[in-house]
C-alpha cells in the first residue's frame, strides 16, 4: 500500500481537510496541509491512533450482529476526526475544519481508501 499517495489523494480532495494519518502495523504514514499547525504533537497523535485501533477492535466484536462499521467520527471544539478502518487493523485518520460537507467528504475518502485497499 503506498501511504504517501493515500496521504496526498485525501488531502487533495477537499480543501478543509487539516490532517490525514495513515497508521498501519504499528507505523505512522500522515501529511498536514501546508499553512496549518497541528494541535497534537506527533507522540500524542500516535498515542490517540493507537488507542483508535482498540477501539475499532472493540467494534468488530459486534460485527456479526450489527454489520461492519464504515466510519466513525467525532467532532471536537476546534475540529471534526474521521477514522476509517484500512487493511487488517490499520486506520486513516483524517481531521478538517468544522464548516464541512460531512458526507461528500467521507465518500471520497472511501472511495480513495478502496481504490487502494484492491
């Protein structure tokens, strides 16, 4: 999987997305948008990725009875966080700008997501 087109595809595609992190097998792939600064520094991402990998880990033991989970997300005071499961246990992590188009958004990560998940 090439983590740095995945980076730039999603970052391309709208211009309110701050962040997209790929976290796979223990690894950070992500790219910022030029001209934003982060919130978190860089340990403190990894450490919230990896507690996001718990989590989708919990959600699959539901699977069975609920169907896959797709997305999930949160949006905070300064932000809105997309996380997308990828491969075996990875994650994309995207955050954006609060004034968003939600939906729009999230299917053109999907759909970048599965171009590179074939």
């Amino acid at each position: 999987m090439n983590y740095e087109e995945i980076c730039n595809e999603i970052l391309g595609c709208d211009e309110n997305i701050r962040y997209v992190g790929v976290y796979d097998y223990g690894e950070l792939h992500d790219k910022m948008r030029p001209g934003k600064t982060s919130y978190l520094s860089r340990e403190e991402t990894e450490l919230s990725l990896s507690q996001a990998v718990y989590r989708w880990s919990t959600r699959k033991k539901t699977s069975e009875k609920i169907g896959n989970a797709a997305y999930a997300l949160a949006k905070y005071e300064k932000i809105i966080r997309i996380t997308i499961p990828v491969g075996g246990a990875g994650l994309i992590l995207v955050t954006t700008e609060l004034e968003i188009n939600l939906n729009e958004i999230i299917d053109k990560i999907l759909e970048i997501r599965n171009k590179y998940s074939e």
